[in-house]
C-alpha cells in the first residue's frame, strides 16, 4: 500500500559515483547505474538514512513522499538473489509511516510532553559520613559505580539548550555499544556527556541538524565517537564530522571502534574537523 513516510533521493549533480552509498546500504536499495548512485526500487528503502553517513559529497538526503511501504520480504528476496547477507533485524512498515505514532511521530520537546525527556544533572550529592555509614553493605560497592551524569541521553531527546552541554566532552555512542561492551561505564563516561543514536534506525539527517546546533551553540570541548564494527553503523562518525561542517566550526572528533564480543578493535586519536 502507499503511505507517506521518508525516502532517499539522490542529487545527481553531487554524486560522485563512489558507490559508498551502496555498500552502506544494508537493504540494497541503492546501486551505480551509468556512473551515479540510484535508487533501486523504493520497496527496498526503509528511509532510515544510514547509507547517510557514507556520502562524501552530501549527494544523498531522505525527503517526506507518498510512495509504496518499506517490504522487508522483498528486500530478503533482492539481497538473497544478489548473494547477499539479509539483515537480522527489518524495521515494521507501519512504523515507518509518517501518520503512525511509532518510529515515524517526532518526539516532542520536554516542555508539557514527556516528563521522561527533561534535562536534567544526574550527579549525586556527596554524601555525609553519616550517610556513607548507613549504606547497606549488599549496595556499597555493586561492582562498577555508575558514572551517568545527565539525562536524557538519546541525542533525538537532548535540547540544545540543556545546561549539561556547556564546554563539554560529548561521548556520541550507537546503542549497541553499551550492552556490547561491559565495562562502557568506567571506561568513557567519567567527563563526558553521553548522547545515544543509531544510524541505522533513527534519521541520520536529524542527528546531523541536532548536533550541528549543539556544536553552535555550546563550544563543545571535543568529541569521542563510538561504534560497533558493524557496517551499519559505521555513519556515527560521519555524522559527527558532517555536523561540524555544518556549524562551521572547528570540533576535534576522535572514533573507537568496538567488536560485538566487547573489546576495542580501533581507537584514533583526536582528530580536529573544521566547520
């Protein structure tokens, strides 16, 4: 059936022809036909927006249009006959379209809407020796202190204006990073404001404006991007370096990289972007 919902389009005056996109295209909805990138078939395109991040010439950019639904089974059946790996995880066609309260709905700013999305410090007070005494003992030391330190912590959710963000170090993680590698706490939050994303599922475009007003209105110390080896989720980067540009400013951005068992597989080091 059709539906409004998100689509890729290509600008064929910027594409280079890299084929970056392709490859970053999980689903295959896009391919190099007479020297530029094209999409497929818009069946094959959930519109999500992570072959984003692969695009070196900003060619590519998710519209709002009425066309057919996102058909995961198609999909499988295309990837299967060009010898493909089907993706583990399609999103629900009805989550994808515009007028569903699902993925597709914005999420609404803190003021009157979900009191879940308020900004706020999550820094504890420091306890009195009083209150160190009366700790129960199964609760003093449960392995690894947490060191969150703001909420919210899904960039979509983060206002630009949240207080938290003043002068700081972002930690921009995909949200498989946390549950994928164990000791996540203790090693990157300490100093850090953690914003969550993923630029498989959620809209890569959004996370860009999102930081870039973030980046412009803040002076943001730094950024430390990490992400699982996954090719999909390889756009965080992008994404960040992407923002900087569009702020036009400068952002020194570094990215590690995490194995699905938990270890780090790469670690760059700081690394400045201009605007």
């Amino acid at each position: 059936m059709k539906a409004t919902r998100k689509l890729i389009t290509v600008n064929e005056e910027l594409c280079n022809g890299c084929g970056n996109c392709v490859t970053g295209c999980a689903e295959g909805a896009l391919a190099i036909i007479d020297g530029k990138a094209k999409l497929v078939n818009e069946v094959f395109c959930d519109g999500l927006g992570a072959c984003l991040g692969e695009c070196p010439t900003g060619a590519l950019k998710v519209v709002e249009v009425e066309v057919e639904d996102f058909d995961p089974a198609a999909v499988a059946q295309h990837l299967l006959a060009q010898g493909r790996d089907v993706p583990d995880h399609m999103p629900d066609p009805a989550s994808l379209r515009l007028d569903h309260k699902g993925a597709g709905a914005r999420p609404q700013g803190h003021g009157g809407g979900c009191p879940g999305s308020r900004a706020m410090s999550l820094a504890a007070p420091q306890a009195s020796p009083c209150q160190q005494a009366n700790v129960p003992v199964q609760q003093a030391n449960p392995g690894a202190p947490a060191t969150l330190s703001t909420w919210p912590i899904q960039l979509r959710l983060v206002p630009p204006t949240a207080p938290f963000l003043k002068g700081a170090s972002l930690l921009l993680a995909a949200d498989c990073v946390p549950p994928a590698m164990p000791g996540f706490h203790a090693r990157f939050l300490p100093g850090r404001v953690l914003l969550l994303g993923c630029p498989k599922f959620d809209d890569a475009q959004s996370y860009i404006d999102k930081l870039a007003e973030i980046f412009r209105t803040n002076a943001i110390k730094d950024v430390t991007v990490v992400q699982m080896e996954v090719p999909c989720c390889s756009g965080m980067t992008s994404i960040a370096q992407r923002a900087a540009h569009a702020a036009g400013i400068e952002v020194p951005v570094q990215t590690i990289v995490i194995e699905r068992t938990g270890g780090i597989q790469a670690a760059g080091g700081l690394r400045p972007v201009f605007g």
